[in-house]
C-alpha cells in the first residue's frame, strides 16, 4: 500500500457573514475567519456581532469545524478600551482562537480572558523561527506567517518550532509588506491599520514628466500605455503547489476574501478541498488536474501568481492595462429546495438568466452538470421567460439530482 497523509492541513477559508460561512464550511472548509464589530481590520466587511458570533460557533462545532476571530488591528491610545470584557464574551461564546497582532490587546487577552487561545495575525510580519519561538513563549498556539516568506524559509522553520505554522495560499495580495501600509490615510484618511483601508493601491495611476512649466507628458502615452504607473498586485494562487505547502509542513492554508461572494468562497473551497484531500490520500501518484485549475478561474478574481514562495514577484507580478485573463462565468442562483418526485429545483436568483441559457449547476465534492434552461416559473407557479430581479424565487426542472446549496453559473 502507498504512502497516506494522515495530518492533513486545515483549510481555513472567509467567512465574510454568515451565509458565506456556511457556504465555505458546506464546501469543505475545516475552519473559518471572521470579523467582530470592534478590534478588527475590515470595518467594511460584514463584521459578527455576538448574535451572529454564537450563531457561526454553532454551526461550525456541529459540522466538525472551527471559528477564528480576527482582532489584528493597530491600537493607538484608547482604542483598546473594552478589549477585555470583549474578549471574555467571545471565549464564553465558544470562538476557537482569536487573531491578533498588537501585544497590548494580546495581553489584554491574556490576563483577562484566560483560556481563550490567541494566534499571531499576519500583521505581525513574522519572517523567522526565532519570532515564531518568542510567540510561542508567550503562550500563542499558531502563528500566521508574513506573506513576504518563501517556501524555502517556511521549511526552515518548520524544523525549529513546536508552534502551529498558518500561511496565505490564496487571494488578495496586499503591495505593502504584510499589510503595513500608510497609502489609505494619506490619500483617504482612512486608516488602513484600523480597519478603515481605501485599496489606494488599486486605483489607476499616471506617470507625468514636466519638464517645463505647465507642460505634462504622460510616460508611456507614445507607446499605447494607458497605465503607466501601477501598485496593484496580482492575486495569489498555489494550488499548483499543494504538494510543497502539505510537505512543508504548514498546519493551516489560509483563503483570503472575508469581502468575497459566496460564489467565490464555495468555489475556492471546492477547489482545494479536492486538492488536498487528493494528494494526502496518495501523495506518490498525485497529480494536478486541468478541471481544477478550470475551475477557479470560473470566479470573479484578479490575474494568478505564486507571490513569495518562490521568490520575490517581479513587474509580471504587478496590474499594468488590460487583463490578460477574464474570468468568462457569472453567478446566477442557489438552489434552496428540490423535490426528488417532480425532479423541481427551487432556486434563489442571483443575476438575470432564462430560458435559452445554459447553465452549470456544482455542488461540494465538485459535482457538476450543465442544461439548458427549457422551463421556467415564478414562486407562484407561472410561467416565465427570464428572472430578472435580484434574489427572486423561481422553479425549474433540473435533469440530475441538485442540493440545497448547490450553485448555479452561466457563462458571460
């Protein structure tokens, strides 16, 4: 018999609000991360409050996963007020650990929210084993390592610690070093390590000499450049490399994208959830699939590249004029019923589809099958063309059998 992983790293995904959370944990997230209504870094998300908090723990716990809670903002005088009686009510409600950064709140955390685990945010910037050794004296169980890490280094530290080792596998990449970035309160007055960031770094940009007064030269404008000057990095994707993160030893592979659809969220889990289960069930006779990589690339998401793992990103790495790659899919509907008898899907529309289109029903496990739509009606039973209004209820005949959270695609 073959070599067989038995320690699988957990695929800890976004759970931006709760109907993302239970749709990252329906597609095969082991844990989730979520945001509080204080302390936290994105304060345009939709952040839990304590209602919505034990309501998450719950589910997850009955699904056989875990809740994370970041609370990785920068304190500046005041801001830690009620940081105590905060972290007590979220140990109480169950949250599995919280993720933070600043070691005034983690003391806080400490002293007067005993037992409550406490994991170092990405915001830390942790590059090397002796800070991973230091976080773990203190008491942390997991360390969330900087973006900036290469494969190489996470090997290397993983032979020196006994800490829990979390990495990013997948999404957004921030341009400045693990998020340390001042763009947004200069340019907005938003201060990005608050929870308040503007993305600067995504907004387009021109490059202009002047050599005399009052005459601009756009850089690039003779060469057909329409952005000449850009900050906005490519997004981060290994898993072409699942391979090397399970090898190295990384106890976490971190999805980003709290801000993410729910069409995003149960796609990327799809996707690696079958990856990794795939090579810790026979890692000598692994091997990537084209479906896979397809199917990412059926989400709404910026160009794909390796960030740091293999070395540092170059100006391949970097947004300059037209994508070089589109997405060609759109998410149209959920299913929230289906009636075995009849063959009846009843679905929750997402975007504008009808008779005529054919659609990609997928559901967790990577079950898939596409139809046309021939039939079509209203929650009251009439016939319909189209569903043109947003999150409108419809039925249709489906020609598999469907789940209540399955999705529904269409091509663009």
């Amino acid at each position: 018999m073959g070599r067989v992983i038995t320690k699988k790293p957990e695929l800890l995904a976004p759970g931006g609000t709760l109907e993302k959370l239970k749709m990252a944990i329906h597609y095969g997230a082991d844990a989730c991360y979520i945001g509080g209504q204080a302390y936290g870094l994105r304060s345009r998300a939709g952040n839990f409050d304590f209602t919505e908090m034990k309501e998450a723990v719950d589910y997850a716990h009955e699904h056989g996963a875990k809740i994370y809670l970041a609370s990785n903002m920068v304190t500046h005088e005041g801001d830690e007020k009620g940081a105590g009686e905060f972290y007590r009510t979220v140990r109480d409600l169950g949250i599995d650990a919280v993720l933070v950064s600043d070691p005034a709140l983690m003391e806080i955390a400490v002293t007067e929210a005993p037992g409550l685990a406490i994991h170092l945010s990405t915001q830390a910037s942790a590059t090397n084993y002796q800070t991973l050794n230091f976080w773990a004296d203190e008491g942390l169980e997991r360390v969330v390592l900087a973006r900036e890490v290469s494969m190489e280094e996470i090997r290397y530290m993983r032979e020196r610690v006994n800490v829990e080792i979390e990495a990013f596998v997948h999404g957004a990449m921030c341009i400045s070093y693990s998020g340390r970035c001042v763009l947004s309160n200069h340019m907005a007055n938003r201060d990005a390590n608050r929870g308040g960031c503007a993305q600067s770094c995504r907004w387009k940009y021109g490059l202009f000499d002047m050599d005399l007064p009052g005459l601009k030269h756009t850089i690039g404008e003779e060469h057909g450049v329409e952005e000449a000057f850009s900050m906005s990095a490519v997004d981060l994707s290994m898993l072409g490399h699942i391979p090397d993160l399970v090898e190295a030893g990384i106890d976490s592979l971190k999805v980003e994208g709290r801000m993410k659809s729910i069409h995003y969220v149960s796609t990327v889990c799809n996707v690696y959830r079958k990856a990794i289960d795939a090579y810790c069930a026979d890692p000598d006779h692994y091997e990537l699939k084209k479906e896979w990589v397809d199917e990412l690339w059926k989400v709404a998401q910026r160009e794909l590249a390796t960030g740091f793992f293999y070395g540092t990103p170059t100006e391949e790495e970097q947004l300059f004029g037209p994508r070089r790659k589109i997405p060609q899919y759109a998410f149209v509907g959920q299913v929230i019923a289906y009636d075995e008898a009849s063959g009846i899907a009843t679905i929750q529309q997402r975007n504008n589809f009808g008779c005529g289109d054919e659609v990609e029903f997928y559901g967790p496990g990577m079950r898939h099958f596409t139809q046309t739509v021939e039939e079509l009606k209203d929650e009251n039973g009439l016939a319909i063309d189209r569903a043109p209004h947003a999150m409108m209820i419809c039925q249709m005949p489906v020609k598999e059998p469907v789940q209540v959270y399955d999705m529904i695609r269409k091509r663009k």
